[in-house]
C-alpha cells in the first residue's frame, strides 16, 4: 500500500518552494504577518519538524533526543525558535536548497512506508499516514504567510482534502486544548474541493452545519485567516463554538488572527 500523503507533502512543498526560489537572501529575511516570522523562520521551522518526523522513522534516539531538546527549551524560554535556529544552521539560499531537496529525499523514501506504521512523536504515537499530513499540514498552513507576504494566490488541489479530514479529526482536541466542553457530534460539513466535488463530513442530520470551500475550512482550522476572513457559513452554536476556537495542530492554546489581520498583500 503506498503512502499517498508523502506525494502530497512534497506538492505542497514544489508549491511553496515555485513561489519563493528566484527570492534573494535579503528578501528571504522579510517579515511576513505571522508572529513576526520571516520567511527564513518559516523554511528553518518547516525543516527542523520535517526531519525531526523523518527521524521518527530512522533513529528513534536522535529523535527522542532532539526533540527532548526542543521541549526543554520551549519549557525555559516560551519558545521553540532559539532550539529550532542553533539546530538548523543553514540560511539564505543555502536553507532553501537543503529544505526541498531534503522534503524530496523524505517524500521518496516515506513513499513506500505502510501508511499504519507507529511512529513515536511528541505525545503519543502516531501513524506515518498521519505523521505525513502533519508535514503536509504545517507546509500549507506556513506557506499562507509566505504567499501573502508575497501578494500571491496559491494554487490549490483535491489534496487539501487531507488537512481537511486533519481538521475534522481533531473537533474534539480543539475543545480540549482551550478548556471548552467536548459535544459528542461533528457538525454536518458541507465542503466544495478546488476540483468542485462536494466534501460531506459529521453527521447528516446535524443542526449544526458549516458550509462553504474546503480551502476555507482548512484555513480556519489552521489558524491561517480568522472566521470572519472567510466565506464559510456557520449555523447553530456548536458549530459556532468549533470554528472560534479551531485548532488542527498539537501544542499549547492558539488564539486564532483577529478580522482582517491575516492578508494577501498588495505588492
């Protein structure tokens, strides 16, 4: 059985890497609208959690270690970025070759890996179908402040489809991680993919409903543009609740942009 998501990855990843391969060095170093990062934090952010999953599958001690590393120093400072930039040296266009080739180097070997492998990770294990869309999810999710950054509209596919279910698996955690009350039932989604089919998640008699591109949904949940931002329509108050308060990604409580901070820039 082949593991479809590491093709996905690496489009993502070819995606992002067309949109930022002719810029210079200092133009690598421009602050896009998410926490002040550049585009060189987002490529050395996107690297280290690349090969850190990679290691997962190849050395379980240098990653155990590596990402021990991580945690502590995420525990001293608030931060991970002082632990992820003395680990990733590389900058410039020096960084940007050694991400996508590495991203092809794993997407190739992760290509033929059972996609039910149990990978250890920070927290419980995981699958490597999992482990993958997590890579493909955090490509796209980062990559949105680099296209904006750079007043681009990225160009998007049916395999968004895989942060979409991402985004529908964890109803429940996005509940949990901001100390909310955990419904039982997903709302009905009702979710129009970039090729045009309609997406159809949770329960089909639900009250609740949520309408609108799978592009968007993935956004929000992501935490790449606020609710209001999008043209989604949310109805009933769990729904409500749910797209407030959308988080996809493991870690510590995330407060999604306010209405209108997170753009396509004018360039």
């Amino acid at each position: 059985m082949m593991l479809t998501q590491a093709d996905d990855f690496l489009a993502e990843s070819e995606i992002l890497h067309t949109a930022i391969a002719s810029l210079s060095d200092s133009e690598l170093r421009q602050t896009t609208q998410f926490k002040g990062w550049t585009i060189e934090d987002v490529l050395i952010h996107l690297h280290f959690w690349n090969t850190s999953a990679d290691l997962s599958a190849s050395d379980e001690a240098a990653f155990v270690a590596r990402t021990g590393g991580a945690m502590a120093s995420l525990k001293q400072t608030g931060s991970l970025r002082v632990f992820e930039n003395d680990t990733i040296t590389a900058r410039g266009a020096a960084l940007r070759s050694l991400w996508i080739e590495t991203a092809r180097d794993i997407a190739a070997r992760w290509r033929d890996m059972d996609p039910k492998t149990r990978l250890p990770w920070v927290g419980p294990s995981m699958s490597a179908r999992s482990s993958m869309t997590a890579r493909q999810m955090e490509t796209w999710a980062h990559g949105f402040e680099i296209f904006d950054l750079l007043g681009q509209t990225r160009v998007e596919g049916d395999r968004i489809k895989n942060i979409v279910i991402l985004g529908v698996n964890t109803f429940a955690w996005s509940h949990q991680v901001h100390n909310l009350a955990g419904p039982t039932t997903v709302p009905k989604l009702t979710l129009t993919a970039p090729s045009g089919a309609v997406w159809i998640f949770g329960e089909e008699d639900s009250t609740n409903t949520i309408t609108g591109s799978a592009t968007d949904f993935a956004a929000v949940v992501t935490q790449t543009r606020a609710l209001a931002d999008t043209a989604l329509l949310v109805h009933g108050d769990i729904a409500q609740t749910w797209m407030d308060n959308a988080q996809c990604f493991a870690g510590p409580p995330e407060t999604p942009p306010a209405a209108g901070h997170r753009h396509r820039q004018n360039r």
